[in-house]
C-alpha cells in the first residue's frame, strides 16, 4: 500500500482482542473495539533495516496499520489505546467500503526515559480511494519520513512557521484551538453580561486573546 517497497510488507492479521484483554482498559473502549473494527492487519514496517533510510534518533520504526471498520467512524481513544500497546509510531489507514483515510498523531517518548509514549491530537485526511491516497517516503532517515508523513496528514493545519520543528508546529496548533474555544466561550459572555463596566473587562480579555491567535496563526 501506498506504494511502499515490497522489502517493507509485512501483511499480518492481528487480532483485535490483543488490544482490550489489557486489564485497564473498560467495558466501553471493549465494546467499540468489538462493534466499530472488523479486521486489523500489520501492513508494512517502515525501518532502517526494510528500506535506504538512516535511523532516526527518536523514530526508530513506523509502522503501517490497516484498520477495516464497519462503518466510516471510528472512535478515537481506540486508535489511543493501540498507540499506547505498540510502543513504535503508526501510521494508521483505516478502510470502509473501499475508500480509505490516513490517521496519525505526534507520538514522543515519554518524559519519564522510559518506553511509554506520549499520544498527542490525532490528524487525518478525507475519505479517498486507494489509488489517491497519496503519502510520499520523504526524507532520508527514520525521523524526517515519520515529521514529513505527519504534516501531509495534517496538511494546512500544520504548515510549519520559518523552520519551526514538528513539536512546535503540534504545539501551536495545540494552542490556536485551545485560543478558539476560550474566544468563543469569552464571547457569549460578552453577550449575556447586562453590567457595561463587566462588558468593558471582557471585551478587553477578547481583544488580548484574538490578538494572541492572531500571532500564531
């Protein structure tokens, strides 16, 4: 798929229950696994050892998961939950009815040194075709291909600033729509205020947050 190299296949059924029978996870994530998902096939293995690509120094693997599903939605904490059991970074491409949609979230090791990663917000692309879901192998080790399938995912959502890094671009991003939320919650405020000198205090904080968004955007 997506055109990768034949020395990347890997093509192996894995059945989903190895992602619930963990102890931790509820009856809730169980039932959208068993109801949401029909089949989930290891793909390709994108590593130093599979193509000509130098090891990166964060991203040591991507590897290509094919999640069929029984309609076209699927529950995020689900593609979470699989992150969280594959200690590598996925691309994941989920598939309905013959069309597919490429997913993926900036996945960084976690503070702590050890081999927990931190998942981030997820980005994806439309619905398309196989044949047009077009992800290029852009770079020459483990780490730029992994940032450069990223931002193709995320498209303009995460257009980098001068050459600002992944992290930051995630990061900003992070932060536009946290700025969106406090903009349009501030700005019904603003309406049901009756008092002027209140009104005045907070069309004051909308200001300061629009310029903000202003800034990053």
């Amino acid at each position: 798929m997506l055109g990768l190299p034949k020395s990347t296949e890997f093509n192996r059924r894995i059945p989903k229950q190895k992602f619930y029978e963990n102890l931790s996870v509820t009856p809730a994530l169980k039932r959208i696994f068993i109801e949401q998902i029909k089949m989930i096939y290891w793909r390709n293995k994108i590593a130093s050892t599979t193509m000509n690509l130098a090891v990166g120094e964060a991203v040591t693997e991507i590897e290509v998961f094919e999640v069929q599903l029984t309609a076209p939605r699927l529950d995020v904490s689900v593609l979470k939950q699989i992150d969280k059991e594959i200690p590598y970074h996925i691309l994941f491409l989920l598939e309905y009815e013959g069309k597919y949609q490429a997913w993926t979230a900036y996945k960084e090791s976690a503070a702590s040194g050890s081999s927990a990663f931190k998942v981030g917000t997820y980005y994806h692309t439309e619905w398309l075709p196989e044949q047009d879901l077009s992800l290029k192998v852009d770079g020459l080790n483990i780490d730029t291909v992994y940032e450069n399938f990223v931002r193709q995912i995320a498209g303009e959502t995460l257009q980098g600033k001068n050459a600002e890094s992944l992290k930051e671009s995630v990061e900003r991003d992070a932060r536009r729509h946290e700025l969106q939320k406090k903009i349009a919650a501030l700005h019904a405020k603003v309406r049901k205020e009756k008092q002027l000198n209140k009104q005045v205090q907070l069309n004051t904080e909308l200001k300061n947050l629009r310029r903000e968004l202003e800034k990053i955007t």
